[in-house]
C-alpha cells in the first residue's frame, strides 16, 4: 500500500439532519422484534463500521446476522512479527490465506463481543448460488495521492473485484431468502472511504435486491453506511447512538488491524488517528418508512456510473485562457463606467465589475478543471490584454493607467485589479477544494 498523503475517512455523525430518525426498523416494529442482515466486505469493517449499532441491536434482542464478502488476505498486520503473513511480503508463499485464518479468528472473537452469533462468509452455507465459488479473495486497495482510497493493480483474479457481479448478487439473493431480514444494511455507493471490496459490496446487495423485487423475502427497508457527508443528500438519515462499549470491545478484537489507542480513538495499520463512535448513521437504500420513499442517489453516490474525469492539461490550457480573454475584453468594455456622485466623491463601479468578473471566471476555471494553477492563468491572460490595451498603441489606449484622475484610477484598479482577484479565487477555491477533501 502506497501512503503518499494522509488517507482519508469519513467521520461517523459529522452531518446530522433535522429529519433523522433513531432507529433502522420498520415501522410499527421494535429494534428487538426486528430481524437484520448486515453485509460486510472484510473482517473488521462489521465492527468499526456498526459495530455499535450491531451490539446495540443485539443487546435489544434483535436477530442479527452477518455476511462477509472475503476474508481479508490482503490486509497489513500492525504486529511486525506477522509480517510474514501479508500476501505482499516477498517472502510470502500463500497469498494471505493464513492471515485470512488469522483473520477469520479474530472476527469470531469480535463477534462474540458484540453478542453476534450468526454469521457466514459469502459462497459458504446458504450464501452461495450456482457459480458461486467457495471463497472471495480480498481485492486489496491502494492509496492515492489525493489520500483516497484505490484499486489495487495486483489484485488476484480470484478475488472480489475481478470475478463476476451476478453470481455474487445471485449468493447474497439465495442468504436473504433464507435468513429473512426485514432490514438489510450494507455500504453506501461510495463504499465509505472508497476501499473497490466495499464499493463491490454495494454493488452486489444492491444486485440482489434487484433480484428480490416483489417477493416475499425482499427486505422492509435497506440502508447504506453513511460515508462521507453531504449536506446536499436528500435521502432520509438514520442516526443510531449503539453500544460503544461492545463495539471498543469488538474492535480490540480485530489486533492484526486495529490498535485500539484510548477510550474513544484508534488507529489502523496507517497510524492515522481516528475516533471510535457509539453514534453511526445510514441513508435510505430501498424500502419506505412512515411515507418517506428513498431519493434517488446522488452523482457521487451512483457507482454504477463512472464519476467524470477532469479535463486534461491541454484542454485546461484552453478552457483557462479563452476565459482570460473573455473576462479580459468584457471587463475593458465596462472598466471605465464610474459612478459620479458629485465633484468630490466618485465609485469607479465598472472596473470593480470586471475584477468580479475576473474573480468569477478564475473560481470556475479551477472547479471545472480541479486544477489550481488554471485560476493564475486566467489572471494572467487578463493582465496581459490589459497591458496590451494599455501601452500597444500610445494614441489610442483602451486602458488609461494613471492615477492621477477618475478614469486613470479606474484602469488602474482594472489592471491590479485583475490579479487581486485571481489570487482571491485561488486562495478561495484552495480553501474550499481542502474542505471537500
């Protein structure tokens, strides 16, 4: 795994809406009369992910019921004196399989920390179809220099990502018919931090669903771990406050992955610090509760689609410079309009308009291309065309720089003016690019 930047999780409970409501069963139905099926992609995501909701939902009396996807052969050990069991090392032999025993260990231990006592792995027992092999290798995930998780490139043909959709959805179908759940919850479209199993996992319960539509045996309501947030989703929340006791308890568990550090923080593999939470929260999948039909997902939250590239450099090039010039020749146009209020006090309006237009033109550049030097360039070509308006021809000048009256204040403040307001939008658009991560 390649740690260029800080890798990046989403925090449990950092968007909380007005509308959230406190439990994942259906209407009319406690959490304790209630049965659920969790589907997770590897041991030890059932435990940070939900782990409170699951100990919560057990301690309540619920009939709970896991499913994991892989094993997780691929997986870092904290404790280097296992380094020899993860499937990258040199002098590994067995591609993860022991560390995935390893493992599946520690998940059995986890599980009975959480109060968790049926569970199965995907092509095993009832969760398995026709082609269905026996066992999904963990796919493994990279982190890219945005800090964001990705695909693996030596990823094992046998393993999640690399092996067919439809006999994984048609196992996860054959685990709903016979378990029952009125609730099912998985990952969201964004798989949480992005890990490709947990994008898979969506995909494949959501596949299986599909699959389930208008029989008896299609759960009530489906749920998604709520990943990163986004104040824009208008799909109906759910914010459980679990058991932080069990899920601390279940996560310690887990000590190949996980180094539990105080009360409420641990840290993976990565050391990078983060907070164990008793609240967890969901978005609505599928199902209705109490009249509220699931919306459709957003952009983002669609992986079914491919998320749009960014225009590439040389398309950046252009898309920077032809708004350098449009901003540049509209702001000439309009610079010199001043606002004369009397013999004293004037406004030179037009040239603050054109430093907005700057502004405006710089702020797009850098948001379409995702690139933040295009808002220097903008800023650039519209200071160039001014000097070139300003000092190209002497008898006939479009820009007037000279302080010394109205108009040549106002082509003053059109030229500095100009790369105040690209500076501006870098700073601004820096500024907001961080915050979205």
């Amino acid at each position: 795994m390649s740690q260029d930047n800080t890798p990046y999780y989403p925090v449990a409970g950092e968007l909380i809406t007005e509308t959230a409501v406190d439990t994942l069963a259906p209407a009319g139905k406690s959490s304790g009369e209630t049965v659920f099926l969790f589907v997770h992609a590897h041991p030890d995501d059932e435990s940070s992910s939900t782990g409170a909701t699951m100990g919560a939902l057990a301690k309540a009396g619920a009939q709970v019921h896991l499913l994991t996807m892989t094993r997780g052969e691929m997986g870092e050990v904290i404790d280097r004196s296992l380094a020899h069991l993860e499937a990258e090392n040199p002098a590994n032999t067995d591609g993860g399989v022991a560390l995935g025993k390893l493992r599946t260990a520690e998940l059995k231990q986890a599980l009975a920390a959480l109060g968790i006592t049926q569970h199965t792995f995907l092509g095993e027992r009832n969760a398995r179809a026709t082609q269905t092999p026996p066992l999904y290798r963990d796919s493994g995930m990279t982190w890219g220099e945005d800090g964001r998780a990705a695909p693996n490139p030596l990823a094992a043909p046998d393993c999640l990502t690399r092996t067919s959709l439809e006999p994984q959805a048609e196992a996860i179908a054959a685990l709903i018919e016979q378990v029952r759940p009125d609730v099912l919850v998985t990952y969201d479209a964004d798989g949480g931090y992005g890990h490709p199993d947990h994008k898979r996992t969506y995909e494949a319960t959501q596949a299986a669903v599909e699959l389930l539509k208008g029989s008896d045996a299609a759960p009530t309501l489906f749920w998604g771990i709520e990943g990163e947030a986004d104040a824009t989703d208008t799909r109906q929340q759910a914010v459980i406050t679990g058991d932080l006791v069990r899920k601390r308890d279940a996560m310690a568990a887990h000590a190949t992955q996980i180094t539990i550090t105080g009360d409420t923080t641990f840290e993976y593999s990565n050391g990078v610090p983060q907070p164990i939470s008793a609240i967890e929260t969901y978005r609505l999948l599928g199902g209705e509760i109490e009249g509220i039909k699931p919306a459709p997902p957003t952009a983002h939250q669609n992986s079914s689609e491919t998320q749009e590239e960014p225009p590439g450099v040389i398309n950046s090039l252009i898309t920077s410079i032809a708004l350098g010039l449009l901003a540049g020749f509209s702001g000439t146009i309009y610079h010199s309009w001043i606002w004369y209020i009397n013999q004293d006090l004037w406004v030179p309006w037009g040239a603050l308009l054109g430093c907005l237009t700057v502004f405006f033109a710089a702020t797009w550049a850098t948001l379409h291309t995702r690139k933040n030097w295009t808002a220097a360039l903008v800023g650039f070509t519209v200071f160039t065309l001014i000097s070139i308006f300003a000092y190209a021809k002497g008898n006939s000048m479009l820009v007037y720089i000279n302080p010394i009256n109205p108009p040549g204040i106002a082509g003053t403040l059109w030229a500095m003016g100009s790369l105040a307001a690209a500076t501006l939008s870098l700073i601004a658009t820096t500024r907001y690019r961080l915050k979205r991560g």
